[in-house]
C-alpha cells in the first residue's frame, strides 16, 4: 500500500516536472521570439 503510493507521488513528480519545463522552455522561446522584433 505505501509503495503503490509513493510510486503514484513519484509519478505525479515527473509528470509535474516535464510539465513545468515544457512551460519554461514555451515562455523562453516565445520571449526570444518577440526580442528578434
């Protein structure tokens, strides 16, 4: 029981983490578009 929940924490983690990089490298990218104008 605690191992099924720590892997489901551990998986919330990465889900969490690679969405908030995709976010991060979105607003990057989006910001060096707009200061090539």
């Amino acid at each position: 029981m605690v191992v099924k929940f720590g892997a489901l924490i551990s998986g919330q983690v990465t889900v969490f983490k690679s969405f908030l990089s995709r976010k991060s490298n979105h607003f990057l990218f989006v910001s060096f578009h707009y200061s090539l104008y």
